[in-house]
C-alpha cells in the first residue's frame, strides 16, 4: 500500500490560469532559446525570463556554438588562400510541436517542448517556478 500524501497535497489542483499562462510561457521561452542557439535572437531578452544559472548556462551553450561555427569557417577560409565570405546567417524558423505540462506543485511546473527546426527536431525540459509574483524558468534543457 503506497503511503499517503500529505494533507496539502491530496487537496492541490492547479489552476486553468496558471496552466495556460506557463504552456505559453514554456512554448515561448523554448522558441526563443532555440533562436538564441541558432543566433537570430540577442540573448539579453531572456534575462527576464531565466533565473541566473540558467541564464549563463544558456550563454555558455551559445558561446560555444558560435566558437565551433567560427572555427568550421576558419578551416574552409585556410583551404583555398582566399578568405570566405562569413556565412550569412538566415532567420531559422523554429516552430513548436507540442508542450506537456506537469504541475508538481503550487507554483511550481514541469513542461516538456518539442520544436521543429530547418532539419531537425529537439526536445526541451523546463522547470518553471513562481517566485516573488514572477515565473521564473529555473531548469532549461534542449537536447
């Protein structure tokens, strides 16, 4: 016999407001940090919406991406003895499949995004937490 739950949280439900208001805030955040990977968005406009190890986590992964891009087009440049045109960077259309929600508890919310790309799909988790009146994405893993 499993053991009970706590008197708390036999009783929580969560709320069709909040429910919607973070599928659109986890389908949102999900489309703008792939555009911020794929470098067509700036990535200051997530401050708002990352907590700050998630936020520099993000800025890691997309500094990163850019040095492995900057090093690919640096070998096709030493190839030929002329230097390559910088490749032109096209807005990617990132669309977004499907998002399953989670509550785990009052205030808090698990969401699973998925996102198409040019040629590719990924997969994207987020926690999201209200904290001080504000949802805050506290985890954000793209795979």
């Amino acid at each position: 016999m499993p053991a009970p739950e706590p008197l708390e949280q036999q009783h929580w439900h969560s709320e069709p407001v909040d429910d919607a208001r973070v599928d659109a805030i986890a389908r949102s955040v999900t489309q703008a940090a792939l555009e911020v990977l794929g470098g067509t968005r700036p990535l200051q406009q997530m401050v708002r919406w990352l907590d700050p190890e998630s936020y520099e986590r993000l800025q890691l992964r997309a500094n990163l991406v850019r040095s492995r891009e900057a090093a690919l087009a640096g070998r096709r440049n030493t190839r030929g003895g002329t230097p390559a045109p910088a490749p032109l960077r096209l807005h990617r259309q990132v669309v977004i499949r499907c998002c399953r929600l989670c509550p785990v508890s009052e205030g808090v919310y698990e969401a699973s995004v998925v996102a198409a790309e040019q040629n590719r799909v990924r997969a994207a988790a987020l926690r999201i937490e209200l904290r001080r009146g504000l949802w805050k994405i506290t985890v954000l893993e793209i795979a």
